[in-house]
C-alpha cells in the first residue's frame, strides 16, 4: 500500500472516462475565477503537483472552465474545476447508481468487515482518447488538460462504478459490495474474512489500483458506510449524522428547509409516520407558497429532530426469516412498518393525495397495504408473509366477491405476492398512526 499514487498514469483500461458531447456542441469557454493570494498560492502548488505526476499537461484548447477551491472537513483546499457548462452540453451516461437500501442489505448477516478507500480513486481512471482537451481548465497560470478523470464531471460517478462493478464482478454480492469509492468486504467469520480479503487484494493488484491505508479500517464487527453504522445484524445512524440535525438551527427560508428535510429524509426509514410528521414542513416548499414559519412548523421540525436524535435502531433482513407488515392509515396519510422476529426493518410512509383522501376507510387501509408491498416488494416477492392492519374489513379483502376497478387493480397487484392479511386492533399494533 504505497503512500501516494505512482508518478506514471494508471494504465488503459476497458473503462476510460469518455466525454460525449450533444450533436454540434462544443466545450464552452469560460474566463478564469478571481482568487486571494492564498488561492493562488495554493493554486501554483497543487498545479505542479499535477503536473510532476503528469496528470495534467498543458493546454491548446480554444476552450476550458475555470478553477475554484473547496474546503476539506481537515480544512485543506480540494482543486475543483467548474464544469457546469462542459456538462450541460454532455450527454448524461444512464449507468444505475446501485440502490444504498440495497446495499445495507447485503451487509446484514456480516460478522467482520473492511473497509476500503481508494487513493485519490479518480485520478486512477484514465481520460478516453481524444477527449482530453474536453476537460481544459483555465487558470492565471495558463490553461491545462487532464490526462486522468478529474472531480466535477457529469459522468465520473457512473464512469467509477463502471469499472469497480467490472473489477470486483465475481465477488459482488458474495461478499463485496461497491458504492461509487466506497469498498466494503464482508464475511461470517474470521477465517472467511482472511481469504476474501486475499481475493479483493489480488483484483486490486492485478488492475493497478491502490487504497489509502489510513483511510480504511481493516476486520472490525462495526462499519460505518454511507451515513450509517452496521453491526450486529442492525442499522443505526452515524454519530455525527444524528449530531448534526441535533445542531440544526429552524430554517428562515426555503433553501434551507429543503437542506433540512434532505438529510432527514435520506434517514427516512428510521422515522415512524414521517411523511405526516413532515406535512407541515413539506407543503412549504409547494411552488407559489408564502413562507410562513407557524406553530405547527416548528412542532414538526422538533419532533423530526427528536425521532432521530434518539437514534432508533433497525434490524437488517435475514430472508430465512418470515416478514411481517404492519399497515395503517389516517384521514392524510399511511403508513408501515416491515418487521422481523417482532423487531422493525424500516418504516414507510406518505401523504395521500386529494383524490384519494376521499377514499373509504377501507380503501385508505388497502391503499397502505399496496403501498408498502409495493415499497418492499424486492423483500417480499417469493416469501410467505402475514399483513396485518387495523381495520376488520380490510382483513377480508383477499375474499371479497365484487371489486370497483380500482379495487380489481390493487386486487391484481397483490395477486403476485402469498400472504395472508389479519386484523389486529389498533392498540396490539406495533405502528403508530401515521
């Protein structure tokens, strides 16, 4: 594990970093940012760095985007190019971006983990043929081009996941699994852990890529991957997540509001009855809406701080288990709860829509069993599971004789599942109203 990339450029590989324009585009030019003395100072540093490692080199183009500064958490200076006008003439690369559910997924039977952090992993893919004059950058200095793929262009996500999917293609969902630079190997023991690792180590080698030793954390029983922290079989919420929001200061304008809810409702799963706890918040940001910060806002920016701030934990899926769902549904909203061994997996939950506020009581209660059955369908699908709601008629829709269309619609949806619903009174329910 050497401490800084080799001073040669990573080799050529299946996957290079292509820019596809649009049909007659070209790569616009920009003129370059003002900077501080500081910057500039910082700037002539990290160019000849890039230089001496020949990542970039210097530049004809007629064209190129201008430089800017981006702070670390350490409180260093990242070089970043401003390719915003680059990328809106690209034409965007569909590669899917694995779902993060899924991935926690994988992870949920694990005993041992690792960690693995790629050095600088994009400068370790190469720039396509061609097209490194696309990536020209503009600088007091001069312009420059790179020769690896640099931060801020439109496709470097997918383009990274192109090749760690490729690389680790044998053991993905075995007992590795890949989030864009993110690396973690898995395993239910010690001894299994050892040989894997073994394994992850030779593709790594064989494909000329290298991991920052300091920044990976090697056979622990706890990892923390994208926001959250796996052990044991559960899922719980980073510390510094859950301090954060503890932190978070009642938004003044949209914006911020919309910061807010964006990190809480990335940790959704945690919160039971989110979207009705939420619904005071969330109608703000309706388009035409007059800021108003009520009463009732700020209630439900506390109780959303409050739901995880106590930091509720959830148990990972074990498929040889049987799942339960527990449904229920409010004048506004509905909800559910997937559940294992009388312990939740996630909660789920939405506002209903005008059309469907006006539902029966029985039509709402059906429309959070499809809802949720649909949520957790790649859970579900396969398995025998009992539903279990709160309202008596509801419990007899699977042998009710005459259907509505939008009943024979839900009815033709739930064909494809074996379950079996069951009343349970609302206060034997594990859910609360949503």
């Amino acid at each position: 594990m050497p401490k800084e990339l080799p001073k040669t450029l990573p080799p050529r590989r299946e996957v290079d970093h292509a820019i596809e324009l649009e049909p007659g585009a070209k790569p616009p030019a920009k003129a370059p940012y003002r900077m501080a003395p500081p910057e500039l100072e910082e700037l002539r540093k990290q160019l000849k760095q890039l230089l001496d490692a020949g990542y970039i080199q210097p530049s004809k183009a007629p064209y190129g985007a201008p430089v800017l500064f981006q702070k670390k958490r350490e409180g260093t200076l990242r070089l970043c190019i401003d390719y915003r006008a680059l990328n809106k003439v690209t034409i965007k690369n569909k590669y899917p971006i694995p779902l993060i559910a899924d991935l926690f997924d994988q992870l949920g039977g694990a005993k041992y983990f690792t960690k693995l952090d790629l050095r600088s992993g994009y400068y370790q893919v190469r720039i396509a043929p061609g097209d490194e004059s696309k990536t020209a950058c503009v600088t007091r200095y001069g312009s420059y081009e790179f020769l690896v793929m640099p931060f801020g262009l439109t496709n470097a996500p997918a383009t990274f996941c192109t090749l760690m999917n490729k690389v680790f293609h044998p053991f993905l969902d075995k007992f590795v699994v890949v989030y864009i630079d993110d690396i973690v190997v898995y395993s239910n023991s010690l001894e299994e852990h050892l040989e894997h690792l073994q394994k992850v180590f030779q593709v790594l080698r064989e494909n000329q890529l290298y991991v920052k030793k300091e920044k990976c954390s090697f056979v622990q029983e706890e990892v923390e991957f994208l926001g959250h922290k796996i052990r044991g079989g559960q899922l719980l919420m980073e510390e510094g997540k859950v301090r954060a929001i503890q932190e978070w200061e009642p938004p003044i304008k949209v914006p911020e509001l919309r910061s807010f809810l964006g990190l809480v409702n990335y940790y959704r799963r945690f919160i039971k009855g989110y979207s009705a706890i939420a619904a005071p918040l969330t109608d703000l940001l309706k388009k035409n809406k007059t800021w108003e910060w009520t009463p009732r806002c700020q209630h439900a920016f506390n109780e959303l701080k409050r739901a995880l701030m106590e930091e509720p934990v959830l148990r990972l899926p074990d498929l040889s288990k049987p799942f339960e769902v527990h449904t229920d549904a409010s004048d506004f909203a509905i909800g559910g709860v997937l559940m294992q061994d009388g312990h939740p997996l996630a909660f789920e939950s939405r506002k209903l829509n005008d059309t469907e506020r006006r539902y029966t009581v029985q039509e709402k209660e059906m429309t959070a069993v499809v809802h949720c059955l649909r949520t957790w369908r790649h859970y579900l699908l396969g398995s025998q599971f009992v539903v279990k709601t709160d309202n008596v008629a509801t419990s007899y829709f699977q042998s009710q004789q005459k259907l509505s269309p939008k009943q024979a619609r839900w009815q033709d949806f739930l064909a494809e599942f074996d379950y079996k619903l069951e009343y349970k009174q609302g206060r034997q329910m594990s859910l609360p109203m949503p």
